[in-house]
C-alpha cells in the first residue's frame, strides 16, 4: 500500500508542478507525472529506508517515508528541468 501512495503522491507534485506553477511547460504534463511519480517510488523505496523510516510492521503507514518520497520526487523533477535547460530535451 506504500508503494502505491508513493506513487500517487510522486505524480500529484508532477500535475501540481505542471499546472499550477506552470513548471516544466516544454517538456509536457504526462512526463512530468511519471518523472515525479518514479522519483516518488525511488524515495520512499530505497531513500527512506536508508535515512532509517522503517514502520513496525511491513503495511504500516510512515509519515517519514512519505516526506522523504515527496522531497525525492521534488528533486527529480528540479534534476529534469535542470537536463531539459541545458541539452534542450
């Protein structure tokens, strides 16, 4: 169930990235969806665990990994927008 909330909360910052404050406008709306939502997956699946966001039992809800998959979802985005300035992508 995690993996599944970090997905969605990854892709939610991508829309919300893209349609609200009108980041990433060339490189379109669904890539930004997947980009965020891959590096929401990347955060709360392998960052999380080792910054020490380890829930009691295996389908617990972490708070902790959470954050960390939203901030790790923030930063891919930022590192694509970052490749699409500068090789023009």
């Amino acid at each position: 169930m995690n993996i599944a909330m970090w997905v969605v909360a990854g892709g939610m910052l991508g829309w919300i990235g893209f349609t609200i404050l009108r980041a990433n406008a060339e490189r379109g709306m669904v890539v930004s969806i997947i980009i965020s939502a891959v590096g929401g997956l990347f955060g709360g699946n392998v960052v999380a665990p080792m910054l020490g966001a380890v829930a009691d039992a295996p389908n617990d809800f972490s708070l902790f990994s959470m954050v960390i998959a939203l901030a790790s979802a923030a930063a891919c985005l930022v590192i694509g927008n970052l490749v699409s300035d500068r090789f023009g992508v």
